[in-house]
C-alpha cells in the first residue's frame, strides 16, 4: 500500500507541522484580526485566534483528502 511521503520521513512532518502553525497565525490571524480589532483589544486576540482556528481546518480538511488519496490502490 503506497503511503503519504510526507508521513514517511519525521523531519518533514515536523517542518509541515511548524509551516502548518506558522500559517495559522500569519494568514488566519492577518484576516481575523482586523475584522473584530474595532471592539477593542481583547476583542482582535479572540479575532487571531478565530481567524487561526479556521486556517487551520480548511487546511485539515485538504491534508485529509490528499492524505486518503494514498489509502486507494
């Protein structure tokens, strides 16, 4: 059964997983934060860290198809 090349090696889980992270916060967090910064302070972490939340599943959402396409044979 072939499998993910990404899942055989530890160092490039470990660097998907770090860019993974590191994209949550940038992108997710450049997006979210704005949008609710006008409530006040408080109001722009919860904004980074909704904006970080959805990054990070519309990427698990696309990493399990890819990942589930190596399952078929």
């Amino acid at each position: 059964m072939p499998r993910n090349p990404v899942e055989r090696n530890v160092v490039t889980r470990f660097i998907l997983g770090f860019a993974v992270l590191t994209l949550m916060y940038v992108v997710g967090g450049a997006v979210g934060g704005p949008l609710v910064s006008m409530a006040g302070p408080v109001a722009g972490f919860i904004g980074v860290f909704v904006g970080a939340l959805v990054a990070f599943a519309l990427f698990a959402h696309w990493y399990a198809r890819y990942d589930a396409s190596f399952g078929t044979e």
